[in-house]
C-alpha cells in the first residue's frame, strides 16, 4: 500500500459510517487516500470525518474549486473502491449516468475497481438491481456481495455490507497485482 493511491467513493448507505474505519486502515498502511463522498452520504456521515482522516478535502462537486475534478481525481489513483456502493449508484454506473462528481469520476477511472454494495435485503434482491450489479461484474468492477446478517433498518437477510477488513485485503490483493 505504500505510496499507492485510493479514491475512495462513499454512496448514501448507513454503512458510511465503516468506511471511516477502512479509510483509517488504508492511511496507516501508507496509501495515500482521496474520498467522493455523494449528497446522500454527507446525510450519515460528515465529510469533516474523512477530511481529518485522509488530511485531504472530500470531493463532493463537480463544479468545485479544482478545474476538471472528475479527471484529476480519476488520473490520480491506482485503485477506486466505492463503499457503500447504493443501488442508485450501481444503477447509474450499470448504465453510464454521471450527474454527480463520483458517478463522473466512475467513467473517468480506468483501472481496478472494488464496489462494496450495502442496502435492504428486498432491495437487494430486486431484480434490477442483481442486473446492474451482472452488468457491473461484465464490464470489470470487482463486486464484493454483502453478507447475511442484521441490519441497520432491524431486518436479516442479505444486504450488509462485507467487512472494512475484508475490503482492505481485496484492495491489497488487487494493487500488489497491478
Ligand atoms: C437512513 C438511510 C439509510 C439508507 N441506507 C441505504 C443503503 O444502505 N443502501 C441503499 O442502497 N440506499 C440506502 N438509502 C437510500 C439512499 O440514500 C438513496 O437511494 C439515495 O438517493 C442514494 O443516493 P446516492 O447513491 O447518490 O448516494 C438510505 C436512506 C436513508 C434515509
């Protein structure tokens, strides 16, 4: 991880809240770490929270103070994670939307790519939404399937988010690859 950089994106899911420790994890193993935090995420999470992790500003506009972010960002980083990845984010990155900063930097970015999808387990078995992550698993994202187990809306089923650890290794599996 030393010297290599991760753009971490965070979608309007409750688990924002354990990307924080993933973030944390990826800085003290020496990576130099960007988030794109969503309007949805800045809800659970504050972006201040990240800023102290990282000592960088989030990214929450594409019409923000640096000149092209969406470009910058993407030509910056070695790997991009997106956790909680939304099924609204799945939705719009199955089909190529970019109407917000992350979504842009998603078709800006071509290297490796981890998605860490997190939602209610009827979302999660919608059929939609298991065709945006197939369509996301063919054109090359590494989908981390949530496990089964509590969530936070009280329910069990599938829907939760895998483990911050758990994203940390797949990332350092795939950066030591590269
Ligand atoms: C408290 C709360 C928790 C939510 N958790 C999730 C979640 O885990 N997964 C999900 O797909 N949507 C969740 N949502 C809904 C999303 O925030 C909503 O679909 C939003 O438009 C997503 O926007 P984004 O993809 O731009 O972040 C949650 C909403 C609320 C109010």
């Amino acid at each position: 991880m030393n010297g290599r950089e991760v753009l971490v994106g965070v979608t309007g899911g409750i688990a924002a809240y354990k990307t924080a420790a993933l973030v944390s994890r990826l800085v003290q193993a020496g990576a130099g770490v960007s988030v794109v935090m969503t309007h949805a995420a800045t809800q659970l999470v504050g972006p201040k929270t990240f800023e102290a992790l990282t000592g960088r500003p989030v990214g929450l506009e594409v019409f923000g103070p640096r000149p092209h972010p969406h470009i910058e960002l993407a030509q910056e980083a070695d790997v991009l994670c997106v956790a909680p990845a939304t099924a609204n984010f799945l939705a719009k990155a199955a089909c190529g939307l970019a109407d917000d900063l992350l979504s842009t930097v998603y078709l800006s970015f071509s290297g490796p790519m981890v998605f860490a999808p997190a939602m209610n387990a009827r979302m999660w078995e919608k059929p939609a939404v298991q065709r945006n992550c197939q369509q996301l698993r063919d054109d090359g994202v590494v989908l981390l399937d949530p496990e089964d187990g509590y969530l936070s809306c009280g329910a069990r089923g599938p829907g939760r988010m895998v483990s911050p650890e758990r994203i940390f290794d797949v990332l350092a599996e795939l950066l030591e690859k590269d």
